[in-house]
C-alpha cells in the first residue's frame, strides 16, 4: 500500500530543504533486499557519526565506497567461488550488494576501516565559518532622513 504524504505545507515556512521530499519518499519505499547487509548507524556526540557494515567474507578490494552529489554508496562486489569446495551448508552470504546514504550538509568522510568482518566508517560534521548562525548587528538608533 502506498500512501502519499504531501511536503507542500512544510515549504510555505521554509527555504533550501526542497532535498527533503526525495528523502521522505525514498524511506516510504519498500525497497526488497535493502536489509543486505546488516548495518548499524550510530552517533557518537553532536558531530561524530559511524556507521558499521557487517562484510563477513569481504576483503578490502572486494568493496567500494563512493560520495557523489552527497550520498554515501557502499557497494560489495560478488566473489570468485572457491574451486574445489562444495558446500554442505553455506550460511554466509557473499552475494553483491549496494547500500545508500543521503548525508546532510557538511558531513564528511574521515576514515573507513576494514576489521573481523565489519566495516567501520566514520563521518563527522564540519561547519564552514561561513556556514555558522552569526549576529546581524542593527545600525544605529536613529532613523535615516527621508529624501525627497
């Protein structure tokens, strides 16, 4: 069931987040498969993010990360079967995949890592000097003369 909701209300007071009505209807779509891998997003303080990729069988050159146009995209590529090996049960799952992360404002990459099967990257938000709530100083208590 699709339920539409409309943004149009939330606009009138506002300027610049026209991005948020793409970010609503892509979490109101039910996208199968997008629970491959499991992840974790986590915070850690008022500017400090991670999020946590469980890659059991991936290596480092089996995965790819990209920001472009402010999404974060994980990918995974599919590997080789093991030539020789037939598997009884094979419970660990190493299919390809890709997940997406639209990132607000000023949050960028610092580092990824790659441990016991999780793939850790850390995000942290830097706020331009130009970018951060300044005082506008309101001239003078006299009013300017009129002319004519």
């Amino acid at each position: 069931m699709t339920t539409a909701f409309s943004m149009a209300p939330l606009f009138r007071s506002s300027v610049g987040f026209d991005r948020f009505n793409d970010l609503f209807e892509t979490a109101l779509r039910n996208e199968p498969g997008s629970a491959y891998p499991p992840y974790n997003v986590e915070k850690h303080g008022d500017d400090q993010y991670r999020i946590v990729v469980a890659a059991a069988g991936f290596q480092e050159e089996d995965l790819e990360l990209q920001v472009e146009k402010g999404v974060l995209t994980i990918s995974g590529g599919k590997r080789d079967a093991t030539e020789g090996v037939t598997f009884l049960h094979q419970g660990i799952a190493q299919r390809a995949f890709k997940l997406s992360f639209r990132l607000a404002d000023h949050i960028e990459i610092k580092t990824a890592d790659l441990r016991n099967g999780l793939l850790s990257i850390d995000l942290l938000r830097m706020i331009p000097e130009e970018a951060k709530a300044k005082r506008i100083p309101i001239n003078g208590t006299q009013k300017p003369a009129l002319q004519h």
